[in-house]
C-alpha cells in the first residue's frame, strides 16, 4: 500500500458527484452475475450496468510473482463490484501532464499521476465492466488499455470511464489493470532458467488472461465474444500492437485501435537481461539461481525502488521467442493478424502536453530552435518543412512539432506495413482540433483524443475546455470508433466518406471541425522521415 493515506469519507462524498444526486438518481444494485470468478455484483448509473474491480486473474504474488497469469479460484460468494480494484504499483516514467500551474494542477481530475494512485498494489489483476444490459444483446465489445507506457497507469482513470460510450454506442466497454514495469516485465530466462522463460512478457500475458475472460463471460454481460475490439492510447496502443504479434493472443480479438502508440520493435532479449541484472545488484543478489527465494520474498515496494535506482532501460515487452517470437510490425505486419482491421492515429502537436513544464516552453529562441534543429536527424528538412505547414507556429511550438513526428511516422510505417498484406483494412486518421484550454498553448496535445473518443468531455473540462466544439469532436470521434467497433469500418454519416489506407493514396481522415479527408497530409515530412526528400 506504500504507505499513503487514505482519503477519508467526508472528502470522498464531497469530491464524488454522488452527493448531488436525489434519492430517485442514486445507484441502484445490478442483477448478479455469475462469471468463471464467480457471482458479481454492481450498480446501475443512469441505467448503464456498471461493475467494478472484477478479478480476471488470480494474485500474481508469492511463488506466482514473474509467473503467467493463473485462472482465479471461484468464489462461491457473492462479489462486490462496486469499487475499481487495485492498479499495479507505478513507477515514474517522464512527465505525464504538467505537474506546474493552474492546468496541471487542473489534469490531475483526469489523469492522477502516480503519487496518486492510492491503493497500487502488487495484487492487481482486474477488469472493469460497463454494459446497456446484462441480457442477451450480442453488443460489440471495446476493450481498452490503459495508457502510461508499460509503467503506470490504471484502467480507473476518470477518462477512460466507460458509462457514456456504452450508453452512445449499445456497447460493452471492458478497462483492464495488469502488472507493469519490474513485475511484468522483468526478463529472467537467462538468469534464472526455464521456470522464468516468460518473466519479461507477463504483463503481456495478463492482457490475453483478460482478453480470455472476456471470451468467457462477456455473453453474460450482454456483449458479442465473437465482436471485440482491443483499443489503447499511448502505451496502451503499443500493447494493442504487440497483442497483434502474440500468439496466446490469436482469435481472442476481432478488430483493434492503435492511438497515438505504434508499436513497431521490442526490447532484444540481451538488452532485457542487461535491465535484469542492473536490478539483481540493487537487491544484492549475486547468484539469481540459489537465490530464487530472495527474489519472490522481497518486499513489492523494495523491488519497486531497486528498479527504479538501477535507471535500467524502460521495461517494455520482450522478443523472447516464446511469448512474443518476433518484433510486433517490424519488418512486416505479422501474418496472425492479417485479417484483423486496424484503426490508428494520431494528434497534431502530440509532445506539448509533456513539455509544457520545461523552463523553455514558450520562451524558446528562433536562435535555440536553429540549433536544436541542426542536432536532430534531418531536423534542418523537417524544421523547413514545418514552418511551411505551421506558418504561425512559434518557435517554441515549432521544436515540439519535430519531436512529435516520431508519433505520426510510426503510425503510417506500421498502417502501410499493414496495408501491404492486402487482407484485412487499415483506416489512418490525424486530429487536428486544438484545445483552448490555457489559451491553446497545448494545441493538439498527446491524450486529447482520449476524452473526444471515450466521449467524455463533461468529465475532462480541464484536458479540452468547456465550450461546444469539445462536445462535436466527441460526437463525430465516438460514433467513428464505435462503428469500427461494431463492423470494422469507421463511416459514419457525419463523416466525409473515410477510405482505407495505402501506399498509393494514404487516405487520411483529419479530425477537426469540419472534418475531411486527405491524402498523404503532410507527405513531404513523411518522405522526408524516408529519406526521400
């Protein structure tokens, strides 16, 4: 538990928006459920079917530490549903909003940072449910992961709450917790032998656990086992993207959304080891073989802090030729999934939100921004590039435009990767809609699209702003994922009619007001990234 304290009841009925409500809106208790864990449990809001904190997996503590996912022992009594279970415990990794000023302060409603998180925990694996009904519906179902790269984050984020796109949609929304950083991915195999050949893929491994839950038991919440979408943002669009390439993995999904998170390689195995080994000597553990022992006793927090003073490389999934036998798109898409359809993506100024704290932001130099393009590859092209694009943009939010390029180059190598297998489609978009909020310096930040899709604007004013074009954005990106989700194909009748991608025409559906559709935006930066131009 770390040791943080607890909120008490006082300030959680003052910050919930139950306290508002009259005895006639209160919640109301669901009908239980009886899943493969057992009878569960939640409450009825605004007439969605909420169920929180359902346990997919069985505690990956003890001996089951750096383990694969176990099936949970069924509970014979009923099960409360109706509070989030724990997230896995965090480890920092960068800036994740803007820790100063009056917007960061503000983002935290959003996104809690890690400090936050109040009840991480080793004992993690849970999913959370939001569903129109628990009948018969055969509803597609949208499974999504939860941001942070592969070291923080939660499927509890108020972002991601699922009510509003299930109720818009007729569909079951599915958030998902799993082990991140040292306990998912911490790489033993060849420290300490078969036993741990999938140590450095497990928190990969408890996505499929989840994705095989809901395989097993969406039906009963009114969901389509045979209609899932797998969805994620960030990091969680490269867990989409590696779940792609994953055996175990194979039919548990039907179609996937990979947002403002390529995931085109992963960590060598001999670059993993190397990782493990910096964190074996912070636990002072010579010999990993005659102290297997230490390392499953080991305090979760001191395990947590080793990792985190070894400054070993991120933890990410690992190309262990078992879990996960090849880079997911790299060098081509992987044939497993070739009749998946993908939805991928990206924002325009997608690095702003991270470095709006730097001491620079807003006060860079055209001097500076010269330099800092002539120590980038090809950045005195691609800075020449984007003031042609970006006429108005200044200096400051010219250098965050060239490091956010990485974002939308890798979304189209892995879209033409994928488009090249000729088999399933690939639709690509780009939202260029600017936030106002703190006088738009943000523009199109990294997670805007987050709040826009999930079509939660009313709970993520300080991300998008309070006026009425947050509210349209929402409208026109929901109802496209949601149509996705449900037959592959994101038209919808709002929409410019919206092509598949490909190498000759890179159809590109810009999300903006009004939005339409291009092709090739922005080619000369891409053939530039290429090396062509």
């Amino acid at each position: 538990m770390n040791g943080k304290l607890k909120p008490t009841l006082l300030s959680l009925l003052l910050s919930s928006p139950m306290s508002f409500l009259s005895a006639a809106e209160m919640p109301i208790p669901t009908a239980v459920v009886d899943t493969t864990s057992g009878p569960v449990q939640g409450l009825v809001v605004d007439d969605i079917h909420t169920f929180k904190g359902l346990r997919y997996a069985a505690p990956p503590i003890g001996e089951l530490r750096f383990m694969p996912p176990q099936r949970p022992k069924k509970s014979t009594a009923r099960i409360d549903a109706t509070d989030f279970g724990a997230p896995c415990m965090q480890m920092a990794s960068g800036s994740t909003a803007v820790p100063t000023s009056d917007f960061g302060l503000q983002l935290k409603t959003v996104f809690p940072t890690p400090t936050e998180m109040k009840r991480d925990n080793e004992d993690c694996l849970f999913l959370n449910v939001w569903t129109p009904a628990t009948d018969k519906g055969k509803r597609p179902v949208m499974v999504w992961f939860h941001g942070g790269g592969y070291a923080y984050g939660s499927g509890a984020w108020p972002v991601y709450d699922g009510e509003n796109l299930a109720r818009r949609g007729d569909a079951v929304v599915v958030t998902v917790n799993h082990r991140l950083n040292v306990f998912g991915y911490l790489h033993l195999a060849e420290l300490l032998g078969e036993d741990y050949a999938s140590s450095g893929n497990v928190g990969m491994m408890d996505l499929v656990m989840s994705l095989q839950w809901v395989k097993d038991n969406i039906e009963r919440f009114g969901g389509d086992p045979n209609n899932v979408t797998i969805m994620g943002e960030s990091g969680g669009g490269s867990k989409v993207s590696h779940l792609l390439a994953m055996p175990s993995a194979d039919g548990l999904f039907h179609k996937a959304i990979i947002q403002s998170g390529p995931g085109l390689t992963s960590t060598p195995q001999e670059q993993a080891t190397a990782n493990a080994k910096k964190v074996l000597a912070q636990l002072d553990i010579e010999d990993a073989k005659k102290q297997r022992e230490k390392l499953q006793l080991i305090p979760a927090e001191d395990l947590l802090a080793a990792a985190a003073t070894a400054d070993a490389m991120r933890f990410g999934p690992v190309v262990d030729g078992k879990v996960l036998p090849r880079h997911p798109f790299t060098p081509d898409a992987p044939e497993q999934s070739a009749e998946i359809p993908i939805l991928i993506g990206t924002n325009k100024d997608e690095m702003t939100i991270f470095q709006a704290s730097e001491p620079w932001f807003g006060n860079f130099t055209e001097e500076q921004l010269i330099e800092y393009a002539a120590k980038v590859p090809k950045g005195k092209a691609l800075l020449s590039e984007l003031r042609r694009i970006y006429p108005d943009y200044s200096p400051t939010h010219l250098r965050s435009a060239i490091d956010s390029i990485r974002f939308t180059f890798g979304s189209q190598i892995l879209a033409e990767r994928k488009a090249a297998q000729k088999a399933a489609p690939v639709y690509m978009y780009f939202l260029t809609w600017e936030t106002p909020v703190s006088n738009g310096i943000f523009k199109s930040p990294h997670t805007l699209d987050m709040p826009l899709m999930f079509d939660n604007v009313e709970k993520s004013v300080a991300l998008v702003g309070t006026g009425l074009e947050a509210q349209e954005m929402a409208d026109l990106m929901s109802e496209a994922w949601i149509s996705f989700a449900r037959s592959g194909n994101p038209n919808t009748k709002d929409l410019p009619k919206w092509t598949p991608y490909s190498a000759d025409e890179r159809a590109t559906m810009i999300f903006d007001l009004p939005p339409k559709m291009v092709k090739d935006p922005n080619g000369a930066i891409r053939r530039i990234m290429m090396g062509g131009g």
